[in-house]
C-alpha cells in the first residue's frame, strides 16, 4: 500500500519502512526541525529549508511539500494559524504526527522522547501556539543569521527537553536551551520567551528560581550556567523586565539578559559573531 492512500490513523511497521525509502533529504531536515521545535509554521519551513530556490518557486514548493508530508501522517497542522486565514499556508502550524514520530524512533532510537508513546498532535489553544511559534521563531532566527555569521547553532532544544534537574526534587523549566559555537567561542543560553502574559511579580518569581540554582553551586547542560535571556513582546516591558533584574541580588546582571523580540537574536549572537 502506498503512503498516500493509507488511512490516517493506522500507522504499520511496513508503512514506516515504505516511508524510509520515500524521504528525500530535505524531508528529513524538516522533520528533524519540527522535532526539535516541536512546532513550525510553514513560512518558519520556507525560511529553514527553501531560501535556496527562487522567490517565485517557494510558496508553490513549501505547499507542495507539506501537503505532501501531510498527506503521509507525517506532519499534522494545527486547527488555528499565525496570521488568521489570510495567513494561508505560509501561517499553517505544523507538529509531528504519529507516523512522522515513528520516523523519528526509527531514525534516532537512542534519542530520550522517542521512548514515548506516539499519539495524535491535539491542538492546543491561541496562547499556546503563539508562544510555541515564537520559541521557534528565535530558533530560525538564529539558523538565517548563522549562514553569514560564522558561529553554528550546536544545540537547540525547547521544552520539556530543555527542563533541567533543580537539585531539589523540581526542575527549571526554560522555554528552550541553546548552544552557539564559534571558532573560539561558545555561548550557552537558556531561553525565556516572555508575551507578556504574567505579571511582573509572577516573572520574578522564576528569575530567582534561577539565582537560587546558581547560588547552591548546580550546573546546567555541560558542566556549565547557562546565561538566562529574556525574549520580550516590546519595549515598555523591556524596561519593566530591566528594572526587575536590577532589583534582584549578584549575580542577577550577570546571569540576566533581556531584549525585545525583534533584538533577541542578536543579543544572543553578539558575544560569537564578535569574540574577544
């Protein structure tokens, strides 16, 4: 039986294997970069993996492709898009699907999420998929500004990944970690995307969860702190976030870094792309 015609929700072993033969390449990095995203938008898909074809090729290449790969089982849109309707595909939000999670076992066994159970992306409210998307966001971000940057992004993962032991029974719980590498110099950062959602008092509450970690002497993703950057919507809570790392103990400025959305990427690139 052939991939297309398969009932979407039954997903055999002969099925995965017809899969492996049928992928191309490309298939797979964008697999690989949902998984680590844990969700993309089709315009985040164009960016990652069509800059290389003609303007005038790309929409039609990017609807081909996910429609294909959606066809398959192996991505799965969200009900609700970035952009609203006229976002059209390029708005389209896409996870893995059940045979896009068997692909993933099969291809990295040893990896730690594969061994759960595969199940059907739910779709989950506006707040959840805006903040999803915009923790992918500075994933993309970062990958554009590494072709001419001289720095590679290492490492990448969101959450629940990216969640780190606290020492005391819990964990941290960053919306992503990441590592960028340079010929002399790497920087590793965990990230907060910040949208304004909680309140001030709220964010501060986590930010000292972190000095706390720092000051009893843990260590994050190899051996090392990671610093915290704070990815915000504008502005004016830029300076209200500012403002609350001020306040806090050493090594707050230290450990602390925030920018608006628009400036994050090139916060976090500052240190790699100009080494001391």
């Amino acid at each position: 039986m052939t991939a297309s015609r398969l009932p979407r929700r039954y997903v055999s072993s002969a099925y995965i294997d017809n899969l492996l033969d049928r992928l191309s390449d490309r298939d797979w990095q964008i697999i690989a970069d949902v998984r680590r995203c844990r969700v993309l938008s089709g315009d985040q898909i164009t960016r990652l993996h069509l800059s290389n074809i003609s303007e005038l090729t790309r929409e039609r290449t990017r609807r081909v492709v996910v429609a294909r790969l959606v066809e398959w089982g192996v991505l799965s849109p969200f009900a609700r898009r970035i952009g609203g309707v006229r976002g059209g595909s390029a708005g389209s939000v896409l996870a893995l699907d059940v045979a896009g999670q068997r692909l993933v076992q099969a291809r990295w066994p040893d990896a730690i999420e594969e061994a759960q159970r595969t199940r059907r992306p739910w779709t989950p409210g506006q707040l959840f998929v805006a903040h999803a998307v915009a923790v992918s966001e500075v994933y993309v971000s970062l990958v554009e500004l590494s072709r001419s940057g001289g720095f590679t992004v290492a490492a990448y993962t969101t959450e629940p990944l990216s969640w780190w032991p606290s020492g005391l029974g819990g964990f941290l719980k960053p919306d992503a970690y990441l590592k960028l590498s340079a010929q002399r110099v790497t920087g590793h950062w965990w990230l907060e995307v910040d949208r304004a959602t909680e309140s001030l008092p709220t964010l501060q509450r986590k930010l000292i969860t972190y000095l706390d970690f720092t000051a009893r002497g843990q260590l994050g993703p190899n051996d090392v702190i990671p610093r915290v950057m704070l990815s915000v919507p504008d502005e004016r809570r830029r300076l209200g976030v500012a403002a609350i790392i001020e306040r806090l103990p050493s090594p707050a400025d230290e450990l602390f870094a925030v920018a608006t959305a628009a400036g994050t990427t090139t916060q976090l690139t500052a240190l790699v792309e100009r080494p001391p």
